[in-house]
C-alpha cells in the first residue's frame, strides 16, 4: 500500500482535518496488518492503539513534549508518524528498528520501555526535571490496564496525583494485558466504562462561564456544585482519590475525541487522567476475535490469519506438556505465572487444573513472595516467569525463598539472546544471579 505524505512529518498531521484523520488512522491499520504479517511482531496492541497516537501527535509535539510508553510493544504508529515507515521491513531484525522505544534510534523516542508499569514512574521524574530547570514541556505517559496489574504503576499514581504537576495519564482500557486481564482492578475498569460521561458538562460551563463578567467568582461557587455533580456519575474514582483531574471513560477510537481531552488536559496544568476504551486487534478480524493469539505473531497470511511458517514445538510447549503430566501424578505442584500463561506453555495446565493455576498479573514480585507462602505450608509451587522479567523479583527470591529454604521450582522461560525483541528482553543476567540458589 503506498501512502502520501501527509504521514512522513507528525508537524503535517495538525493540518488534517476530520475525515483525513480517520482515513490516516485506516491507512495505519491497513499498513501495519501488511507489514507485520511480513516480519511478524506484536499486533493486536498497535492496531487498538492507531487513533490515540495520531491524537498524541496532533495535540503535541514529540520531538519536544515526552511521550512515555508503559511496555512500548503498541509504539508502532509512533514511529511510523516520526520518519521511519521506510525502515518498517527491517522491524525487529539485526540492525533494523526496534519492535520498542529507542531513544537512540530517535529523539521521538522519549525512554525505552520493555518491561511494564514504569511509564508513570519515568514522567513524573521527567515532569518534574522540567520544571526545575523552568522548562515548558508537556510530558504524557500512556499506561495499560494490563500495566495497572503491576505495583510499580500505583506507587508512581499515588505519588503524581499528589505532586501537582503538570502530567497527563493515558489509560489505554481494552480489558486485555497479553491475555484476560486479573485481579480486582479489571472490575473497577469495567465499572468505569459503563458510567456516564460527565466531562461533557465540565466542558462546556467552564468555557460558558469564562465569557461572563464575574465568571471566575461563579466558578468558583458552582464548584462544590460541579464536584457533587461528578461524584454522583463517577463516586468512589480510584484516581480521583489520588488525586487526578478524571476524563472519561471515552472511547478510544474516536480521535476527534481524544484530540478534545488532550487539549483540556494540557490546559489545565495538574496531574490529568484521561481513561480511554480501546478495542484490542481493531480492524483486523482475526485480532479482534483473537487478540491474545495475535498480541505477538510471527509472518502469517492476512487473508486467512494463519502462522504462514510451519510450527515446530516450542521449549515452552515441552515444558507446559511434562509439568501438566507431573502435577497429574503429585497433587501439591501448582503453577504460578506473571501474565504469561500462554507465552510460557501454561494454556493446557490452566485448562486441565484450573484450581491448581494461578496467573497474579503482571507481577512478578507478587509471584514470588506468593510461591513462598504456597511453599512454606508445603504446596510445591512452579512459578513461570520470563528470564528478562525475574530480575523485578531478586529482593523476593532472597529474602522470602532462600533465607527460609524453601521448594519453589523457577521455570525460567526466554533465557539468554532472545532476537527479535531486543535487548530489553534478551535473559542474559539469570546465569549470573541464579547459580546462589539450589538448582
């Protein structure tokens, strides 16, 4: 598919109007379904994510303001709208773009995102760098639901929404992290969607009242008006009582939308939410029936959505098919795993002994300290994690299994050089800090 210009500069895509941008957005669509199928990568996560990247990129300026992304693995379109849609064929090959951000791969790319829930974390720190040097940047960071089953994500919340900032949350809601989301904050989320939304009368009295002599005043007698008004369609906000300005739930898809509550967001210069409903796999039928199964794919064929390369057993899928054998034989062995159920050939062991599988989200410091207690009243916990992704839980694996010596069996999936997702994944480090334990 060849595409015109208006895409090969992010500047260009301000003077777009609204039937452009939603041709730009399918023309996305279209060119990152036909390309990955080519060199493979993730999917599903980039083709949910099209219409909010073109508002990022119509509302700020990237090579100025910071983007932060949570993971990264959705930055396609980023990089597509700051130069390098050329380079796409190269995706995640020896010397080609990363399937991540790079910062040195552009200046567009603000920090480098592999793992998950740090993207907060690193915009308040770059928010308020900014403003101790008395700069005027915007800094955004883009958070998933599936990053929200993290830690790491609510200690940065707790700490912006308190910081009176200037720094705009995006969260991306498509109730999917790789698969299902866990835990009772995908509940909260699902709540969320079916509220009213109330930004609307926000909106539109403050404008009024700002063209009314002694509008400020009436501002502010109607803002207790304006906050009970609020409560009522949104009581008990999760973020709110962080402290955030909450926008939303709005849908993600509409990016004339999106682009209205970035403009309100930057303009109101203090911690801002804005919660967006995203559909995982958008626009291509496969993905979107199947968004787990198309989060991260190799080459395969459009027209029928099936791998074009022969499967071939996987490690993972040895391992998957023995621990399942043994825990048939031995009624203490559990599974425990960080959102990677499928990723580390779990899928036939949740199936087979659901009471016995336990995904905790992406949280692998949970996982670890969790196994302990399994194995401390005599359960034999087999906790699969990504070699890349173990390292969150080094503090764990010493204080709450090795001081007590305790059975917890690491499956340690994706070591050593692991290709095409780059350095951020390669698992180079557990030969270093794993041979301290009994293995």
């Amino acid at each position: 598919m060849e595409f015109s210009h208006i895409i090969n500069n992010p500047s260009e895509i301000r003077n777009l109007d609204t039937a452009q941008l939603n041709s730009l957005c399918e023309q996305l669509r279209s060119f990152l379904i036909e390309n990955i199928s080519k060199t493979g990568g993730h999917l599903a996560s980039n083709l949910g994510a099209v219409e909010i990247i073109v508002a990022l990129h119509r509302v700020f300026d990237s090579s100025v303001d910071r983007f932060v992304f949570d993971v990264g693995h959705q930055c396609y379109v980023h990089k597509i709208l700051t130069g390098r849609m050329e380079n796409f064929p190269t995706l995640r090959s020896f010397g080609g773009i990363s399937g991540f951000p790079k910062p040195s791969e552009s200046p567009h790319d603000a920090f480098i995102a592999g793992h998950a829930s740090t993207s907060v974390s690193a915009a308040l720190g770059m928010a308020r760098a900014r403003t101790l040097k008395g700069d005027t940047y915007n800094v955004i960071a883009l958070l998933g639901d599936g990053s929200m089953t993290g830690g790491l994500s609510y200690e940065a919340l707790n700490d912006a929404g308190q910081s009176n900032q200037p720094l705009i949350v995006i969260l991306n809601d498509n109730g999917m992290s790789i698969t299902k989301n866990v835990g009772g904050i995908s509940k909260h989320l699902s709540r969320l969607r079916l509220r009213p939304q109330y930004f609307h009368f926000k909106d539109v009295y403050h404008k009024t009242l700002s063209t009314i002599p002694g509008g400020k005043r009436l501002y502010m007698h109607l803002h207790n008006l304006k906050k009970a008004i609020k409560d009522a369609l949104l009581p008990g906000s999760l973020f709110e009582s962080m402290g955030f300005t909450y926008l939303g739930p709005a849908d993600g898809h509409d990016v004339d939308k999106i682009c209205q509550l970035l403009s309100l967001a930057r303009d109101m210069k203090k911690p801002v939410l804005i919660h967006l409903h995203t559909v995982k796999g958008k626009g291509y039928i496969f993905s979107e029936k199947n968004p787990c199964g198309y989060h991260g794919v190799d080459c395969f064929d459009i027209s029928s959505g099936k791998n074009s390369k022969p499967s071939k057993p996987s490690f993972s899928g040895v391992f998957g098919n023995t621990l399942v054998d043994l825990a048939l034989k031995e009624s203490r062995i559990c599974a425990v795993t960080a959102a990677m159920g499928a990723g580390t050939g779990l899928s036939d062991f949740a199936r087979k002994l659901p009471g016995r599988y336990f995904d905790v989200g992406i949280a692998e410091e949970h996982a670890v300290t969790m196994a302990a207690g399994m194995a401390k009243q005599g359960l034999i916990p087999v906790c699969a994690i990504y070699s890349s992704f173990i390292q969150r839980s080094y503090d764990m694996l010493i204080q709450d299994v090795c001081m007590q010596d305790l059975h917890v069996v690491l499956a340690i999936d994706r070591a050593g050089i692991v290709g095409e997702d780059g350095e951020t994944h390669h698992g180079v480090f557990d030969v270093a800090f794993c041979p301290s334990f009994q293995i």
